[in-house]
C-alpha cells in the first residue's frame, strides 16, 4: 500500500502532475501537447532570465505553481472568470492539493507580480511559437499588453524586445 504523505509519495504526486495536459478545450493549441511541466518549467526560466535577484522561494512556486491541476485539470481561464463561483472553488481545490502534496509555495508583494509576469509570459511564448496567427487577436494582443505592462512595472520591459521576433531562430 503506497504511503501517500510520505515524501516518496508526495514527490510522486508532484511529477505526476506534470504530465496534465494544457490547453484540453482549445481547438488549435490542444495539439501543441503542452503539459504543466514544460509550462512550469518555462515559467521558472523566465523568472530565472529575468528576475535581477530571484528568491529560491519564487523559483519553487513557480515549479509548483499548477501542480493542483492534477485534481482539478487545466480549467480554462476564459470558465474561471465567466462563471461565478467556479474560480474560487477551483482555485480552493487546487490549493488543496499543493498543500497535501507539500508544494503549496506561495508567494506575495513584487514575487507575486513576478509570478503573474512570468505564467502570461510563457503563456505567450507557447502560443506564438505553436500558433503565432493566435497573438493577433483581440484576447492575445491584450493578454501581451498585459504582459508588457507588468514588464515595465518590473523594471525588464527592455528585455523583451526581441523575444518574439526571434522565436523561430534555431
């Protein structure tokens, strides 16, 4: 019988995570087979090319951040902020499942902006490197001025220039 608080079964539970799929409701990036480990991933590189001083502590969340949705699934954004109720009890299940997993690093002040940068900001990248046509519509072209935004309040909106152009080197 597997011990699942034991931190053998934690650390299973955390990796198995990773391989949730992302992006399961979208007709076009369901294909690209993005799971929550590469996003996860990326999203920590992003901190990590970013980030002047980045806290070991961010770097986990951000490793971590998703994990959850091995309970609850990649619930699409667009359902967690049109149906009242559901973002919160999603989000409360997910929490859940952090905690019992012992990945529930949390992160508050200027590390949460950064948290928030860095999700959009893979997000991005994924999309314009599976999809590129997507960035150009009305929910793209705002999430990147989002993006941009907080990039500025971070003090890296410079280091941007360039990313997207050069998706497609190598």
């Amino acid at each position: 019988m597997r011990d699942e608080q034991s931190t053998g079964g934690r650390l299973r539970r955390i990796l198995q995570s990773g391989y949730v799929r992302r992006w399961h409701t979208h007709p076009r990036l369901s294909a690209s087979g993005e799971t929550v480990a590469h996003h996860s991933a990326m999203a920590a590189q992003i901190i990590l090319a970013l980030h002047p001083d980045p806290p070991l502590g961010l770097i986990a969340h951000m490793l971590h951040h998703d994990c959850g949705e091995a309970v609850t699934g990649d619930v699409p954004g667009p359902v967690r902020r049109e149906h009242d109720g559901i973002d919160l009890a999603v989000g409360d299940l997910e929490m859940k499942a952090l905690a019992e997993m012992g990945a529930d690093y949390t992160v508050s002040g200027e590390d949460a902006a950064w948290s928030e940068f860095a999700d959009r900001l893979s997000k991005i990248v994924h999309v314009a490197t599976v999809a590129p046509d997507l960035l150009y519509t009305d929910a793209w072209q705002q999430e990147w001025t989002a993006a941009v935004h907080d990039a500025y309040g971070l003090g890296v909106a410079d280091e941007l220039a360039g990313l997207l152009d050069n998706r497609r080197a190598g």
